[in-house]
C-alpha cells in the first residue's frame, strides 16, 4: 500500500495548478459553489462586518496556499478543494470540459477537430 505521501505525490502530478491560491466548495441553501480559500482572523472580520464591512471589502485576508495538507483534507473528506488551473505564466496543465445535453457526442467530435486543425 502506498503512504499519504505517494498519494499526495501522484495527485498533485495530476492536477497541477496555482500553488499560490486554491478554492474551496461552499453551500448555502439550494446554492452552491467555489470560491478561493482565504487565511484570516474571524474576530476582525467580525469586528468589520459589525462596522457595516463585508468579506470583499475587508482587506486583512490572504490566500491560501495549495499544499499537502489541503491535498490531504480533501483526500481525507474534509472539504472539497479545487485547483486554478491557468498557471502564472498563461498555461494550463489539464483541459476539462463538460458535454451533457442530448447532442454531447456531435459536440465532443467539434471540440476534438478543433486541436487536430
């Protein structure tokens, strides 16, 4: 069996991405979504919203970096992470794409033609 670590290894090998920021999955209500990941200290952001602030104004947060350790939340449950994939210098490493109406299979032959070309 492998160790976390080799775990951690190959995944990150898979889904290479920003390693200054990553997002995390969110949930309110029927709604939900990603956002990125912020460090900040919930007693001043209290402070702030109590002063008429929201998260997008208030400016004493930082990004969270992608490491292991978020690596290995998500593996282990913990939340649900997602990668930027559009690296620093303008390339990506992996392409995703979704076809899920009823005519996904013409779609998927357009999108295959058009890297071929």
């Amino acid at each position: 069996m492998e160790n976390a670590s080799d775990i951690i290894n190959l995944f990150r090998s898979l889904f290479k991405g920003r390693e200054d920021v990553f997002a995390v999955r969110w949930e309110k209500g029927k709604k939900s979504g990603y956002m990125p990941a912020y460090f900040y200290d919930p007693y001043r952001y209290r402070v702030h919203r109590m002063n008429g602030g929201t998260f997008q104004n208030f400016t004493e947060k930082s990004y969270l970096k992608h490491s292991d350790e978020q690596v290995q939340k998500h593996l282990d449950g913990f939340h649900h992470i997602g990668i930027y994939p559009l690296l620093q210098d303008n390339s990506s490493w992996f392409l995703v794409a979704d076809f899920d109406k009823a005519n996904w299979q013409k779609e998927v032959i357009v999108f295959l033609d058009a890297f071929i070309k």
